[in-house]
C-alpha cells in the first residue's frame, strides 16, 4: 500500500512537531515521513519523533483489558473491566464519601481528553480529587506568568519570533536534547546577530551552543536573577518609561533586587561576578531580550518565586508587552499546555477559569447542564493527591501517566499506589504503573485517534487518525462514555472527538483560554490556530499583551521576591547537590520510548553524572557502579565521568524505573503557590559499590 501520507503530530513534546504517517503493509501500520509545510518544526524531528511509529508495533501495545484475579493480572472482557471499575467506584463513594474516589490525568492527553475527564469527575464522580501530572510539569511557570501578566500562555509569541531577538536568555532548559528541532531558533538568533545566555547547572549540548554560560549552583537561579536585577538598577539599565506605564509594584521589587548584592550573588550561586555583568550587559545592549524559562527553574520548592525573579528582570528592562521581547516558558509534555486549559487541574474548571470563581462555576455549569452549587470544591495537588492514596483516597482512576517513575519520592508514591483499595489505569502500555492495576484498559494512542493538542506556543494543532487501532482497544472518550452510562450518566460523554471538542469550545468561551472560534476545519485550514480565538471571524492571538496586560488595570505586575535555601541543602551526611533531567533519546518515564529499539540502543539505561574531582575522592572510575543515598532511598547505576558538570553536583535522567530509578531521591517539598516538588534539587551521598 503506498498512499498519500495523513498529516498529523508526534506524540510526544510540547513542540509537537509537524509530520506525516503513511501507511504500510508491514506489522507497524504506518510510516513517519516529512511535513516540511508545519511552520514549527519545518519538518525537522528528533530521533523520538522519526521512531515514534514503533509504538503503534502490535506487540509493543495492550490490546485487551486486563484484571487482577488471585494477585495476577488476566486478560478480560471491556464489559468484566469496565463493571468492576463501575463497582469499585460506587462502593467506594457509598462507604467513604464521594472525596475518596481520585483522578490522576496527565498532560499528553488530547484537549478532549482532558475536558471530559475533568467533565467526569466533578459531574459523574462528584469528587475534588482530581489533578494530573502537569502540576509536576510547569505550574510554576503558569502561576508566575498568571501573576505577573494575568494570563498564562507557555509563550505569548511564536517560536518564528525567538531569532528576531536581541538576546535570549535561557534558564534551566536543555532543547538540543529534549526538542532538537527547536535550537534552529537558537542558531537562528546568533546567526542574526542575536546572543545567546544559557543558565544550567550542567555544560549541556544547549549550553556548548551558548555566547555565555552560567552554571549555577541548583537551586540557587532565584539569587542569579535578583543579582542580575541588582546590577540593572546599580548600572542604570532600567527602562523606566516602560515600568511607569506599564507596570505596577517596583517600588518593592526594587527594593528587594537592591538587597541582594551581586558579591553575595557570587557566593550563593558560584557564578563569577564578570559572568553576571557580562549576561547584564548582553541582555540589556541587545535592543530586545527574552528570557525563557524550562523545569531547571520552575521545578523547586520555590520555582513560582524564581519564574517571578526572571520575569521581574523582563519588565524592568521593558522586555514585555512588545515585538520580539518577553518572557516565555518551554512547556515539556505534548499537551502541557492545553492539559492545563480544560478542567483536570485540582483548581480550575475549562477556559482556564478558577473552580471557586462563582461566574466561572455558573458558566461552566450551564454548559454541563448542572447545578453549579454541585460541583465540588477545588482538590488538592497532584502529589498531595498521591500521598493521600490508601488514606483520604481508596480507589483511583489515572490516565496517561505513570507515576512510579515520574513522581517525586516515587517509592513513597510507589507504596501509596499499592495500599489503594483499587486502581484502575488506562494506558497504551503495561507501564510500571499500569502493572499495580487492579484493572487495566488497552487505549487508542496518537495514531489511532483524532484530537487536538495545544503546543507551547499556544497554537492549537489537530492530530489526524492515520491508522486503525488493533482489535480490542478502545479510545478514553469511549471509556469515559462507558463508565459515565454505567455510574448513571448517559449523555454528555460525546466519544466523537469532534463533538467533544465543540462542547470544549463552549465550556471555554469567555474565559483565558477562549477556544469558542476554533474549529476542526480552521485548525486543518491554518496549520493551527493560537488561543484567544472567541468567535469564528477572530483571527487567533500569536502574541499577546502588546497592547496590555491580561490583568484589571492592563498593567504587568512585579512581585518582590527573595533568595532562600533549596528545602533541602547538603550537609556532613548528605554532602552533594542532586539535579535530575532528561537525555535526547528518552521521553518522561520512558514508557513509550524505552519500548523502541532504535532509542534504547542510543540511551539504554540511568547513569549519574559526576564531575572527575568528585569521582576521584571517591575513588569512581569511569562506568563504575555507584549508589546514590538520599533521605529517601538509594539507587545503584553506573557512574558517568564528565567535566560538564559542577564539582558539588551530580545529575540522574529520570526515565528508568527500579533501582535506578532518580525520582526516588527527589524531594516532595511543595512550592506555596503552584504546588510543584522540588525535582531540581535535593541532597545525596555517593558510595563506590563493592567490586567497581
Ligand atoms: Fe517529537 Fe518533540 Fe522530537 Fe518534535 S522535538 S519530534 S515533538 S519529541
């Protein structure tokens, strides 16, 4: 067979890049070829991307429903696996309250997805425990960006408008390995003349690309920030029409920046005082900056107060609210954005509205057809949410994700998932997590379904069925459709994607996120279509805030921000700085990526990454076994030798499970405002296995 190939989407980042899958004969149903027409990635892809094909492999997916009989998971009928889940819901609800049945969702979940699962839990399940694995993603970013500007979108511009910069700062994000094709941006920038400033604990493959680099201590980019603000005001830099006209709150920003002298900058972040100048300089000669920020920054304790520190820097030097200047952040999951637009947030209801906003509830439930008195009251966090499992919570639905791996303190969170009363997942493989389940459901994946998915540039993008999925699986909004009709709810769980998606663009109208003038037709149209769009004649918004801010008085809002410690600082037993990332080859938990050989082959296993110096008082050769020790856990993975990284600091890519597995080591204090773990720093020992 050798027909025109279906334009359609990878399944994995937020850059969601542009591809087209045309079918074959073979096992693997479709082929990944170009779509240079996509103006994101221009048909560039990452190795992730070129193989993303494999997953569809008949033999690398579930395709029938599994239950937990005598300790052992069986295959099942849908109507056995669906009747006990039904069960288990309503037992659950009648003897603990209807608070004790949970949802986990994730952020790779299609918009319509999304919506109708936050749909199902507060209609049909009634619950406030639902939030998703995008709370571990970039909800610092999106409470320092509501905080700043009102409204947060990853970035308020297209990626086309990156090399039209000056200067481009980049805080705590390594693209070369988690989205090759977006660096062209990167070298498109230098090549116009532009500079580029990469802050990373780590001489990442990013960071070799860089005009300047600053390795921070981790934790410390807050401090980086206020030193850099400090010497913008000691140098005369600020842009002070900008801040009287547009801004509100310097007068105490100011205050607090001036607190922080750059020798103590020095000291706590051990970046060279010349190198802070240096970054000064460039960021503030360029004509116009942007600082983008990534999970280096946003994933602490104090990651809102550190996105705010850099975006405090943007507006003091009127790097906001115009062409080619800004701040903007790198969203990771392929739907982080529109993961957090549509309703599966512990807080928020579609349109990007808030759950204890009276207009939004009523809104909302007029749309659902509801009392909006009934609707429950915001839940608590994703972590919160786990660490109640067993307790508060005693039965859980989770859709695409996978926790043992990916969540903080994940042999805690391990231990929870397994003390449920009952646990259902429905995934595309038998993930570490889905192998707890009581009951497993074989789902449709990116392939084999339509949806739309919302990138990090807020350009809502449409992923075309391009293959019919194996016999024996079906997709979430069928599942979801299923269950609503057998917990007594039968409408309003459309399982056409289209139909979701117009009840979608209902529920959002008039909030944030306003997708009531995006149509399947347009998006297929227009290679994408940016939110705001609110009616059908409305042009869509590539960039935002450039004639005001999203906040009552159109004014960009700073917030005084101060350094303090990482919750966990190293000491006499625990004396090293663990950070954790990612590697090209792997994506997130690696459920789908560890399954294709072409990427296992390139990143087949953990390592931790250590500094020479470090490995010699140690006495670690290269390859060696090494345990890592936290208060947590310990881990034994081979060591890696590299001068690109701090001597006081080691680092773990988070892709594989078990005892290699770096989130077991991550530390679960919660940031005040988003709610996001502290993944970026927490402190370890080292100790030389025995026998190298
Ligand atoms: Fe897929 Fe992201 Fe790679 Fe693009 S950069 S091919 S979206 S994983």
């Amino acid at each position: 067979m050798n027909d025109a190939a279906t334009d359609t989407h990878c399944p994995y980042c937020a850059l969601q890049c542009g591809m087209g899958l045309r079918r074959t004969d073979g096992p693997v149903p479709v082929a990944v070829v170009e779509r240079p027409g996509f103006p994101v990635n221009r048909g560039a892809l990452c190795g992730k991307g070129a193989n993303a094909a494999a997953v569809l492999a008949p033999g690398a997916r579930l395709t029938t429903p599994l239950v937990r009989t005598g300790g052992e998971l069986r295959p099942a009928s849908w109507d056995e696996a669906l009747d006990r889940i039904a069960g288990a819901v309503t037992a659950t609800a009648a003897a603990h309250g209807r608070d004790a049945v949970g949802v986990f969702g994730g952020g790779g979940l299609t918009n319509e997805k999304a919506y109708l699962l936050g749909k199902f839990a507060r209609v049909v399940l009634g619950t406030s425990a639902i939030d998703y694995n995008g709370r571990f993603c970039m909800s610092s970013a999106a409470a320092g960006g509501i905080r700043a500007f009102g409204l947060d979108r990853g970035l308020p511009f297209p990626v086309e408008d990156i090399p039209r910069a000056g200067c481009v700062i980049l805080v705590g994000g390594n693209p070369a390995e988690t989205m090759p094709p977006f660096v062209r941006y990167l070298r498109e920038l230098q090549e116009n003349g532009g500079k580029l400033v990469v802050v990373d604990p780590r001489r990442t493959r990013t960071a070799e690309l860089a005009d300047l680099h600053l390795a921070p201590r981790p934790g410390t980019d807050l401090a980086l920030a206020l030193g850099m603000l400090h010497l913008v005001v000691a140098e005369g830099r600020t842009d002070e029409a900008f801040i009287a006209g547009r801004t509100t709150g310097w007068a105490e920003t100011r205050a607090a920046a001036m607190a922080h002298w750059p020798e103590h900058v020095e000291s706590v972040t051990g970046v060279p005082l010349p190198h802070l100048r240096e970054a000064v300089r460039l960021f503030c000669e360029a004509g116009t900056g942007m600082v983008l920020t990534a999970r280096g920054p946003e994933q602490q304790a104090k990651g809102t107060d550190t996105v705010s520190a850099w975006i405090n820097l943007c507006l003091a030097t009127g790097n906001a609210g115009r062409l080619h200047a800004g701040y903007g952040c790198l969203t990771g999951q392929g739907n982080g954005q529109g993961g957090r637009e549509h309703g599966q947030k512990a807080d928020q209801l579609p349109g990007y509205r808030k759950l204890d906003d009276p207009a939004a509830r009523a809104h909302v439930a007029a749309v659902w057809g509801v009392d909006p008195d009934a609707l429950p009251a915001p839940g608590r966090s994703a972590y919160e949410l786990l660490d109640s499992l067993g307790t508060d919570v005693r039965t859980l639905l989770l859709a695409g994700s996978n926790p043992v791996v990916s969540a903080p303190r994940s042999a805690h969170v391990t231990e929870r998932l397994r003390s449920l009363d009952f646990l259902a997942v429905s995934d595309v493989v038998l993930s570490e997590t889905a192998a707890l389940a009581d009951v497993v459901l074989p789902v449709t994946q990116w392939a084999e379904e339509t949806g739309t998915m919302t990138n990090l540039e807020g350009r809502v993008i449409l992923r075309r069925k391009a293959a019919e999925a194996p016999a024996g699986v079906r997709s979430d909004l069928e599942v979801l459709h299923a269950l609503a009709g057998r917990l007594g709810h039968g409408e309003g769980f459309p399982t056409e994607p289209e139909k979701a998606f117009d009840e979608l663009r209902r529920a959002s109208a008039g909030g944030a996120a306003d997708y009531a003038g995006i149509s399947y037709e347009r998006i297929e149209a227009e290679e994408g279509v940016f939110w705001p769009c609110p009616s059908a004649d409305h042009p869509g918004t590539p960039r935002l805030f450039l004639d005001r801010f999203a906040t009552p008085d159109g004014r960009a809002r700073f917030t005084a921000v101060h350094h303090r410690p990482a919750g966990e600082e190293p000491d006499e037993e625990y004396p090293v700085r663990l950070t954790t990332g990612r590697v090209l080859a792997q994506y997130q938990s690696g459920a789908q990526t560890r399954r294709v050989a072409e990427l296992n082959a390139a990143a087949p296993g953990a390592f931790v990454e250590l500094h020479p110096r470090l490995a010699e008082r140690l006495g670690v050769r290269d390859g060696e076994q090494v345990a890592v020790v936290s208060r947590r856990g310990r881990t034994v993975t081979p060591a890696r030798l590299t001068t690109a990284i701090r001597p006081d600091t080691v680092f773990m890519p988070f892709h594989w499970p078990g005892a290699a597995n770096a989130n077991v080591h991550t530390n679960p204090a919660l940031d005040p405002v988003s709610r996001m773990p502290e993944f970026k720093a927490c402190a370890v020992r080292l100790e030389r296995c025995e026998g190298g």
